[in-house]
C-alpha cells in the first residue's frame, strides 16, 4: 500500500505512515462491527439454549440491538468514584481496549493480507495478551473497592497460570511449523496430514493440545466456566463494578475483541487458518477466497464458546486452579518432549 | 526518521518512567512506571534488532514477573511515613551503589566504543532470524554454561517448593477423581421404611 501512495507523489515516509494508518483503520473499524455482532450473536445463543427468544426488537431481527446498548451506554454519565485513584482509573479500560487492539496488527486474514509480517508474530501474541492483565488489575486496584479488588487478584492469578500452557501449547506448534511467523505457520499445515487435511489439529500429537488451547483461551479470555473474575455470585460485577459509561464500554470491547482474537488464533495455530479444511481442488473453476475460510473457523469457534457458556457452570477457584497448574501444565510440557522427540527421529534421525 | 523518532521517544520515556519509579510515592504507581520503563526498554531493543529479547522482555518481565511484584505490592498495607523516614539512613548506600552502577556504565561504553551500538551506524542486516541465531550459539558454542543454568534454574524450582511447602495434618484435601466418579447409585439410597420404625443410618 505504500507503493499506491508514493504513487501519488507523496514521499515515502509519509506514504509510510499513511498506508500503515490505512491499514490500521482497515482492521480496526471491522473488528468494532464484528464485536458489535458477535455480541448479539452471543445473547442469540446462549437464548436458543435456554429456550428464550434472545434479542428481537432493534432492527431486524433483532440486529441492530449492540448499537443501541451502545448508544445507550455512550449517553450515560461516566461516574469517577471519589475514592478512586482518578488517572488509573481512567487509564485501564483504555489500556484493555488498546491491548485487545494492538495484537490483531500480525494477524493474518489470508496469504499476505497482514499488516506487521514480523518474523517473531507468535511471540507477539503472547507478549501483547500478557499485557491484557494490566488493565484490569490498574481498574480493580484504582476502584478502591473490595469486590473489585478480589477480582482484579483473581484475573491476575488466573492469567498468569493459564499463561504458562499457553505458552507451551504454543512452543508444540512452532516446533512443528519450524517459525514463529503466523503466516509461516499457516502455509506449514497445508497438507499436513498425508498431503490431504489441511490443519496441525488432525494430527494426534496437535490434536490434544488444539484443545487444550481451546480450553485456556477460554480461560484467558474470562468466559463463562472461568469467569470468576466477574462471578455476579460473588463479586458484584468483578473489576467493573464502579465503571459506567464509556468506560464500562471499552471493557466490553476489549473483551469481546479478545474473544473473537482467540478464535482467529485458534484457527490460524491448528485448523489451517485461511485454507480449506481439505487440500483438494474440489471446484477447480472457482477458489474460495480464503479469508472467508477463515471467518468460518472463527465463526465456528466462537459458537463453540458460546455453547460452553450456555451450558456448562462456572468453575470454583480452586478447581480453576487444580485445571490449569495440575493437569494442563504437565501435560502440555509431556506433550512438548514428546514432540520434539518425535521431530528429532523424523527430521533429523536419533542420534543428530 | 521515523526509527530517529521511536528511539527518542522510547529513550525518552524510558527514562522518565525510571525517574518516576524513584520518586512516585505510591508503591503501586512505582511499579506501574516500573513496567512502562520496561514496556520502553523493550522498544529500544527492537530498534536495536533484537526483536526475540525485546519481546521476552515483555513476555516474562512485564507479562508475568511485574504482574506478581504488583499483585504483591497491591496487597501490602504499606506505611508511607514510615517508609520515607529511611530515606536518610540508606542514602550512603544507595550513593555507593549508584556509584558502582554510573563505573559500570562508563566502563560498558568504552569497552563498546567500536561496537555496532555506539558507533552511529544502524545495526546491520541479519543474515538470520535472531531467534535461530540465538539457538544455535546456546546449543553448540554455549551448550555446557547452557545446561548448567538450566540445571540451577531447577534446583532453585525445588528450593523454593521444598521452602514454601509445609504439609499440614489438619485439612481435608479434596479428591477430584473420587468426586468426578460418584454415581447416583453409590450417593443416593431410596429407602421405603414402614410406617412408625422410623429410618436407621
């Protein structure tokens, strides 16, 4: 995009900046829409599974029902606690929102659609998703407010413990793709499986950590089994409690952003992001565009978290706990020896 | 120009943030500005081309290390007047240890006067990904001090379990499996008990 603007007669440094501010615009405006939808879609969900009718009234169908809690929400008055500490209270929704925001830059939507093409994407990833905890540790914290506090320790306590296996589910994969670039990653599973699936999920060693990543993005990401972050139960509304307005909006955002975000992720780690399931020309007059391929996984995994919201009940701490340090860790740090020894026979013979 | 601008305002609010953690009277706020230093400190080295250290910087300092000082220093019912009123009585030390610090600084940039870093030209073109480059000098050149270090990393995993660990003969752990595998059958008995005996347990 650059080359279109020095096209123009602009200089590159400036080209520069446009094309990476365009680029930026490009990602960010459809991902407030698809947030905007994916909410509805969520509250449609979860109401087929209870039986009710879910949103019906705004718009067709009920469609247009995020835009006017959105609009109700913008109008409200944004209500600073006198007791708050003022700036790190108003700092951390935008620091979720911003966190939510700045990792969709090495996200690839298909064969070079990407804004930062960064040899060390993965690790991207990880490094902006670690930082998501800060916002809501500063807003439990700057609230000055019991329930919110005990929140912001629990997210912070859960985040980093799910981290951990993240982080060596992610190791298992780039093990097998060889690089840390998301594209990278992408283009190694095509064909993975008897050059017929493409995907590392089909491949058994994968598959049990696709869904162990499945699991802790759900986890990451405070859904429902693991939302004892903002368990109305016992914590009022978690870290939100004292936020109203737009603030209490940048937290939907950043949180909806981070859920459609591990979906993408895990359809770019395990099923092949872009390409089509199979690696077979089944139309040959005719390609599906691959981002659509992978607006369908994302699609896909997204109803599969709202169907594990909808129905399964929240997790006690403890059981949180016990989950992510005793069971996930030691298995996905089996699964990483057994991995890489099985790439060390395979790639490079036993004793290389 | 625009990698002129980033190193400035990396540089720039890295060491104010550094400044700040000083002076913030809040212990929390000086662990926030902490991380900021760190989140900058991390800029600069991705000016510097070592986009793998940069972002393990981050990953491990900012992502969980801060994390945990915060959770700890949040937690803490810290006494401000008190904690001030040491000022006085560590400022020898912490002059001597500036000291030492602003010695190794001079001393850091001489020795790398005719390195890449100081010597005004950009870094140069990696003929390889840092993180490939790095793997490779770790298991061959470096693989003995390598080993080691992983080794004492683990011994110091166990110290501190074995440290913090302290079994206690007054609790009840829960078993999950015994929980998870409780059927209907074993948990509910229906018992039809005729009329004035009553039920017996």
């Amino acid at each position: 995009m650059t080359a279109w603007y020095q096209s123009w007669g602009l200089s590159y440094e400036w080209s520069w900046l446009f094309a990476t501010v365009t680029g930026i615009l490009l990602i960010a405006f459809p991902l407030m829409l698809a947030v905007a939808m994916i909410i509805y879609a969520d509250r449609k969900i979860w109401a087929a599974i209870a039986l009710r009718r879910g949103p019906n009234v705004v718009g067709p169908f009920g469609l247009l029902q995020s835009f006017a809690d959105g609009l109700k929400v913008f109008l409200k008055e944004t209500i600073v606690p006198t007791g708050a500490n003022k700036g790190l209270f108003l700092i951390a929704p935008i620091i979720t929102f911003t966190v939510a925001l700045i990792v969709w830059a090495v996200i690839p939507f298909d064969y070079g659609v990407v804004l930062a093409d960064i040899n060390v994407g993965l690790l991207y990833v990880l490094a902006a998703s670690s930082l998501g905890v800060y916002g809501i540790i500063a807003a439990g914290w700057a609230s000055n407010s019991k329930y919110p506090f005990f929140s912001a320790l629990r997210a912070a306590a859960q985040m980093v413990s799910y981290e951990v296996s993240i982080g060596f589910v992610l190791i298992s994969v780039v093990l097998y793709a060889n690089t840390f670039n998301l594209t990278g990653i992408v283009l190694q599973q095509q064909g993975h499986i008897f050059g017929l699936f493409n995907g590392f999920g089909f491949n058994p060693l994968l598959f049990p950590m696709a869904v162990v990543f499945l699991i802790s993005s759900m986890a990451e990401t405070f859904r429902t089994p693991f939302d004892l972050t903002e368990a109305e139960s016992e914590l009022v509304a978690g870290f939100q409690t004292e936020y109203s307005s737009m603030s209490f909006a940048l937290f939907w955002l950043g949180e909806y952003g981070n859920v459609i975000l591990m979906c993408a992720l895990n359809a770019l780690l395990f099923w092949g992001g872009w390409l089509p399931p199979l690696n077979v020309d089944l139309i040959p007059w005719f390609d599906i565009p691959g981002i659509l391929w992978l607006f369908a996984k994302m699609m896909f995994f997204f109803f599969v978290f709202s169907w594990v919201r909808a129905t399964v009940p929240r997790y006690r701490y403890d059981q949180l706990m016990r989950l992510g340090w005793k069971i996930f860790l030691p298995m996905s740090i089996f699964f990483v020896i057994i991995v890489s020894g099985w790439l060390m026979l395979t790639r490079y013979g036993v004793a290389a | 120009m625009i990698g002129l601008i980033a190193f400035y305002l990396f540089a720039t609010v890295t060491i104010a943030s550094a400044i700040a953690v000083i002076f913030a009277r809040n212990p929390v706020h000086s662990v926030l500005w902490l991380i900021l230093a760190f989140f900058n400190a991390a800029g600069l080295m991705l000016i510097a081309g070592a986009e793998f250290i940069a972002l393990l910087l981050i990953i491990v300092y900012v992502g969980a290390v801060a994390v945990l000082f915060l959770f700890v220093v949040m937690m803490l019912d810290v006494d401000f007047a008190a904690l001030r009123s040491g000022f006085t009585r560590n400022l020898p030390f912490g002059l001597l240890i500036a000291l030492v610090l602003l010695a190794e600084i001079i001393i850091a940039v001489s020795a790398w006067r005719a390195g890449p870093a100081l010597s005004g030209a950009g870094p140069r073109e990696a003929a390889q990904p840092n993180i490939e480059a790095l793997g490779q000098a770790l298991y061959t050149r470096f693989l003995y001090p390598f080993e080691i270090a992983g080794l004492i990393l683990l011994v110091a995993m166990i110290g501190a379990i074995v440290l913090t660990h302290r079994s206690r003969s007054d609790r009840r752990p829960q078993s999950a499996s015994r929980q998870i595998g409780r059927r209907p059958e074993d948990a509910v008995e229906l018992a039809n008990p005729p009329v004035g005996e009553g039920m017996k347990l």
